[in-house]
C-alpha cells in the first residue's frame, strides 16, 4: 500500500522533467494558431464584404434599390430581379435564400434599413412565414451583424461558442464558396432555368394532403418589419407564388390560412395569392418553384395588378425627377 | 459534438498531467489502465468486460505455457487461447453472416430453411485487441518471447487507449519491452507526438470528411450517375479511406509518443505502390506483417513441401506455394474487414492479383528494362496499373452488397457521356480534387531531403507553422459532423 501510494508522490526523484522546451514549443504553438486565426479572419471578412453577393452589398452598404424582394427559395425564383429592371425600368434586389424563415429575413430587413437606403416596396413571398428551420448559412454574416448573432447564439450555442474562440471557423461554410465564386459578379442572375420533367408532375398527384401553420416568432418577426417598413415610407407587398397545378389543392387549410393572414397584417400590408396564378407546366423548375419563364410571366400579373407603381422619385430615376409610375 | 470533443480534450489533458506526474513505472501503467478502460467503456461500458476476458485468458495461458514443457500440453493451452478469442470474434462479429450464407447455401439446394438471426452490437475494435491478443499467446508458445509476469504490463500493452479502437496493431513482444521500465520524459519526442497527432486529425476532418459526400452519393444509387461521376466517387473513396485511417494511425501514434512510446507505423505511402504485393507492404503494415507472421508463413511452408513432392522444380512449387497462401491469407484479411461477402471478395480478388503477379510476372532480378527511359516507363505503368485495379478493388469493399458493387462497376464501365453539370456537389468535387493533390504533394514533399532534415529537428520553425496550418485548415475546411472513423466498423 505504502508503495503505491509513493507511485503518486509529488516530489521529484532524480533529474527534473525537462519539461520548458516543451512548453515553450506548445505556448508558441497556440500563440500562432490565434494569431494566425484572428489575422486571417480579418482578411476574409474583408474579402467577404467585397463580394458581390447579396448580402455582402448588404453589410457594405452598397446596395440601393426600389423594390426589395426577400422569402425562402420560392421567392429566390419567382421574382427575378433582372426582369423587373430590364422590363419596367425599376430597380430590385432579390434578398431571398433558401428556407430562409421570416424570423431570419426580418433580421436581414432591419440590417438594410440600417445600411442602406429604404426601398419603395417590400415583397415577401408569404410561405416564408411557415419555416422552423434556419437557414444556417446566413450566419457566415453574424460576423457583421447583432441581429443574426443573436439567432447564431440561440440556434447553435456550441457552434457560437467555438466560432467565437476560432474566427476561422465562421467562413467554414459553403455560403462562403459562393461570395467568392461572386466576388466579381452580380449574383442576382440565381434562378432556376429547368423545366420540370413528366415524371415529377406525375407523382404530384399522388402527393398526400397536408396543412399549414405559421410559427409564431415569424409572425412577430412580419410585425416587426411591417413597422419598420411603415415608419420608412415602405409599400409591403405579402404574395404567395404560383403553385403546379393542383399542389394547393393538396393544402386543407390553404384559404384559413390566407384569411388568418390578412386578419393578421391588416392594413399594413396587402396579401395577393397568385398560387393559382400560372397553368403552363413549362412556367414550373418542380411542383414549388418557378423557373425563369414563369417568373417573367408572373412578373407581368403583378405589373398589370399595380403592385410595382412607385410614387415619389425612384431609385432609376435622374435627378431632380419627382412624379408617379 | 462540440461538448463530447471538448470533454475528451479535457480528461487526455487529465491524463497526460497525472501520467507525468507519476514517477514510478507501475503509477504510470495504472493511470494508462485507467484511462484506456474509461475511454473504451465510454462507447459501451458492458464491452469493458469482453475486452477484461480476452486479456486475462491469454495472460493466465501464457503464465501456464511458461509452466508446462509436454508439448501436447502446451498445444491445448494454446487451442484453449484461440478458441476463446476466435469464440468471442465468431459470435459477436460472425454469428449471423455465417447463419445466414449457411441458410443461404441450404435454400440453393432446395432445402427451406430460415436464417437465426441475433441481435448483437460487435464490440467497436474487437478485431484489433483479440489480434493483438492472439499474436501474445502465439509467440508465447514457439517461445519467441518470455510470457509477462506483471498482469499491469500486460493489459496495458493490449487495451492501450490509443491504439485500442483501430491500431496500429502493436505486438506485444514489441510493446511489452517498453512497458518494462519507466520512460523519463522527452520533450523532443512530446513536441513531435502532438505535431503528429494534429496532422492525423487534420488528414481526417479536412480530406477524408471532405471526400465523403461525393462518395455517399455515388455509392448510394450508381446507376443513376455517369461514368465519370462513379469514376470521381471511386477515386475519391481511395483517398478518403486513406486519409481517414492513416489520419487515425498518425492520431494513435502521436498520442503514443507523447506518452513516451515509440508505436509501430502503419503506412508508407501505398499509393505509389507498383505491385500488389507492395501495396500490401505499405497498406495497414501493422495488419499485413501480422497475417504475414501468423497466417501467410505458418500456410506457405507446408505447402510448398506439399508441393514440391508433386512438381519437379522447386521454384514452380514456390510459386504455387505462395500463390495459394497470398490466397487464404487475403481471404482473411477480407473477413477480418467485416462480416459481408463484399469483405470476402475484396480478399479473395487481392488474393489472386498476388497470386497472379507471383505466378505470371518475372522475378526482380530477371525483369528487362533495368535503365531509363524505359525503366520509368515500366515503372508508370506499373503504378497505374495497381492503383486503377486498388481503386476497382475499393468499390467492391465500400459497396453496401455484392449487386451494388455489380451495378457500380457496369455502369462505370459503360463510359456513359459526361454531363459536367450534372455531377452532384460541384463546389464538393473541385474541393475534393484540391485536397487530394494537395496531399500527394505534401506527401511527396515529406520525402525530400530538406523537409526531412527540417523536420528531423523536434523545434523546428517548419514544424511549428506546419502544425499551426493544419489547425487553420481544419478551422476553415474541416467537417464539422462528425463522422466516424471507417475502420472503427472493423
């Protein structure tokens, strides 16, 4: 007993471990990792607000537009910003992502009007108010933004945790490979260019029923920006997008749904269901998205429905000019 | 996942201060006991006591072989060693393969039968321990070493806790000598053994875990991909079993030198291997020189006077010899993978290629084309030709069964046209590729004269800024899901 409890004597016996070099070695090991780590993530977060990407103009306060169109990958594709510019002559930014949720786009809202100047109109693609999920990409941008840190930190505290002993790790994302894929080029061309195949129209007819709900944070979130847009001068427009052809029927509480939405926002907004809008399969990517025809279709309805009439000078406009569109 | 890595930094932390501080020898093997028991019982703590069976069987058999002289007694003590370690493999790793091929089998023949089937977890590492563990009693019995007095000893040199899930597979007659006596510590070999161990998780959680998803989707419905897709996925998956075990084997022998002891290495760059049998002498050499010790020679000898009183010349009875024993010996190597004919077939095609190569190629000193141009000429070839058949070989061992693998390997060959934009996971593929051409070039890199002298020198500036890169890129590139080890399944 005495002899193994000598096994764990503190006292030395015979030559001292050498133990300095050692630990001079790992000190300076760990001294160059954080270094090395807080110099480089200086560098991308420069890289990462030069990009061109949408949300790089965003946090670099570059982006200047009319019309601000946000949502998850459905209003990606169904509203085409290039389009509304090259057809009526206004300017828009698609900010939309995929399974972006309210919650998320609402921060992302409140950093532009924080930035940028105030766009005209607001369009939000209304399925955005259903999502759970985040779209864990757009924390790349925590980096840059309070808001996004806040869901960053409550969503993944761990991933926060160490995102915050190691810089590197924030550009550990693919978000990242396409600021520098955009780094020199408009990333607003995004947008489905297939035509859904026969065999995906097929087996959308034997889709099983489904409901919707909306979260109730995203809900708050759309309150929230509706406010902000109010106070700015801001049209908010809420639309649901085109549908294939008998999905919606597929959903039991669509028009609860949608009347639940407009008791919600009220005044603030206006709602417009265009899910049935469109009946060319050829205007469809798959049974949810549209592809660039379609968008361009869809873009005329909303035209001839006044939804992108601006009033006061636009941000296409010379100088000096004053009147309605 | 976070937490889980946090928490085992923390207690190897714990570890290594209470190891070092610890004077004597026996104070240090309890804490490496100690240690090894709750890393392995984290995973599953009921298999602490599989892996306690194993080491006290072959540690109170050995003690009985030092005793015993008659040599029919000895023989039983060392049957009674490899049917109890064979046992435990066979039930928990092999019971319902072998249930359900025999109920297979019997159906072919007409006869109904329904498989047994079993509910068992295999044990995480049992083939490497009961390996280990068999190679003690072994060499025991031909008297190749002195049995362990010191059950201390023993037990660390077979649960050792980096080397317990997934090799390297160190020999006790390799290890025990350098449990025997009290390792002063080395700061040289410290500083080393940590630049190792973060090259090893560097190679796994930035190359091996980046190669994976383009793997996954191939493997997982090949015929719906194109042919270069499935050639992408092949390639890919030799790289990444590569980098994911060598990175492993470079983790368990870094820890190993942090502790003070020197571990055997497991690769040598197989990859430039140009022949079957060379592949094999720098693939996983901890498992090979073991078949090799324990299976190929014990089979080859007797063989070969088998042979040779049938064939007139003895280098055709050699040949023979070897060709057979390269056969049973990689069947093994097959099953010893896993309990899944794509195993047995993947050992059984290794088998033949070095068989064939034995049988069909001229021997080394009678090849043509000793000078270049020609000789490098050859010696390409050769290398291509052993890494298409390695990496054709690869597809047979990841498939999910012997169909898939047949699928796989039709529509790969098919030469379907290539649509570029239809390769999944573009961004994936072109990091993929980036990666791999990196490795190789570090790889070659670590082989020239400068790096090595830089690198011979413990508290070199190189390897200072080259652990700290490996930290960077596994910050910025690493996988942060979490996926296993591959050969943890085995």
């Amino acid at each position: 007993m005495a002899s193994l409890l000598s096994t764990f004597s503190f006292k030395s016996s015979g030559r001292r471990p050498r133990i300095c070099s050692a630990s001079l070695w790992v000190a300076l090991l760990i001294g160059l990792i954080f270094t090395g780590d807080r110099l480089f993530s200086v560098g991308l977060k420069q890289l990462l607000l030069a990009s061109e990407f949408r949300y790089s103009n965003l946090y670099a306060g570059r982006s200047r537009a009319d019309v601000l169109i946000i949502g998850n990958s459905r209003a990606l594709n169904c509203c085409y910003a290039p389009a509304i510019q090259q057809k009526y002559g206004i300017s828009a930014i698609n900010l939309a992502y995929n399974g972006l949720p309210m919650e998320m786009a609402a921060a992302l809202i409140e950093d532009y009007y924080d930035l940028n100047v105030p766009p005209k109109i607001l369009i939000i693609e209304a399925t955005s108010l259903t999502h759970g999920n985040y779209s864990r990409d757009i924390y790349l941008y925590a980096a840059v933004s309070r808001r996004l840190r806040k869901l960053f930190e409550a969503d993944l505290p761990n991933r926060y945790l160490t995102e915050k002993l190691f810089h590197l790790q924030t550009y550990n994302r693919e978000t990242f490979l396409r600021v520098l894929y955009y780094l020199r080029r408009s990333d607003q061309n995004w947008i489905n260019r297939y035509r859904i195949s026969p065999e995906i129209v097929r087996e959308s007819h034997d889709m099983s029923t489904t409901t919707w709900e909306n979260r109730k944070e995203n809900i708050n979130a759309l309150m929230d920006v509706m406010s902000i847009a109010n106070r700015f001068g801001t049209r908010v427009v809420i639309i649901v997008s085109p549908y294939l052809p008998g999905y919606i029927d597929k959903v039991l509480n669509f028009d609860a749904w949608l009347t639940e939405l407009r008791t919600l926002v009220g005044g603030q907004a206006t709602v417009w269901d265009y899910s049935r809008a469109l009946t060319d399969l050829d205007y469809f990517a798959d049974r949810v998205h549209l592809n660039e025809d379609g968008s361009r279709r869809l873009l005329d309805i909303m035209r001839n429905d006044g939804i992108f009439v601006i009033k006061g000078p636009r941000e296409t406009d010379p100088p000096g000019a004053s009147g309605n569109h | 996942m976070f937490s889980n890595v946090f928490l085992g930094f923390l207690l190897l932390l714990l570890v290594f201060v209470l190891y070092y501080m610890t004077n004597q020898n026996n104070g240090r093997l309890l804490v490496l006991l100690f240690a090894s028991c709750v890393f392995y019982g984290w995973f599953e703590w009921k298999f602490l006591f599989l892996l306690l069976f194993v080491i006290l069987t072959d540690y109170l058999v050995a003690r009985a072989l030092a005793r015993q002289e008659g040599k029919r007694q000895r023989y039983r003590l060392l049957l009674l060693s490899l049917i109890a370690d064979l046992s435990i493999l066979i039930v928990f790793k092999y019971f319902n393969f072998f249930a359900s091929s025999f109920a297979s089998l019997l159906n072919w023949f007409g006869i109904a039968v329904s498989p047994v089937h079993v509910d068992i977890l295999a044990p995480i590492g049992i083939s490497f321990f009961v390996f280990k563990s068999l190679s003690y009693t072994i060499d025991v019995y031909f008297r190749r070493i002195p049995p362990e007095k010191s059950f201390l000893r023993y037990a660390v040199s077979i649960a050792f806790f980096p080397q317990l899930l997934a090799g390297p597979i160190m020999r006790p007659r390799e290890f025990l000598p350098q449990l025997q006596s009290s390792r002063p510590f080395d700061s040289g070999q410290m500083v080393r053994g940590l630049s190792r161990a973060i090259l090893g998780a560097f190679k796994k959680l930035v190359i091996a875990d980046s190669l994976a998803p383009l793997v996954m989707i191939a493997f997982d419905k090949p015929a719906i991909h194109s042919s270069m897709t499935l050639a992408l996925g092949a390639i890919f998956y030799a790289f990444q079993i590569y980098a994911d075990f060598s990175g492993y084997s470079d983790i368990a022998i870094g820890l190993g030198q942090m502790l003070g002891f020197r571990c055997v290495e497991n690769f040598d760059r197989p990859y430039v291997a140009k022949s079957p049998s060379e592949f094999w002498r720098r693939w996983h050499m901890s498992l090979s020189t073991w078949l090799r010790d324990y299976i190929f020679l014990p089979v080859f000898y007797p063989l070969q006077r088998t042979f040779s009183r049938f064939v007139s010349s003895a280098k055709t009875a050699d040949k023979w010899g070897y060709g057979t024993a390269s056969m049973v010996t990689m069947l093994c190597a097959g099953l010893w993978h896993g309990a899944a004919w794509t195993f047995v077939v993947w050992g059984a095609i290794h088998g033949m290629l070095m068989s064939g190569q034995r049988l069909l190629l001229p021997s080394p000193r009678k090849r043509r084309f000793r000078k270049p141009p020609m000789r490098t000429a050859v010696s390409a070839f050769a290398f291509l030709i052993t890494f298409t058949l390695v990496t054709l070989c690869w597809i047979i061992f990841r498939s999910s069964s012997l169909s898939t693998a047949a699928i796989y390997l039709k529509q790969l060959f098919a030469f379907t046209p290539t649509d570029w934009g239809a390769i999944p996971g573009t961004i994936g593929v072109v990091k993929g590729t980036i990666l791999i051409i990196a490795l190789i070039i570090c790889e070659w890199a670590a082989q020239t004269r400068f790096l090595k002298q830089s690198l011979a020198r413990p508290f070199s500036w190189l390897r200072l800024l080259a652990s700290s890169a490996a930290v960077w890129a596994i910050a910025l590139f690493g996988s942060l899901n979490g996926q296993p080890f591959i050969y943890f399944q085995f």
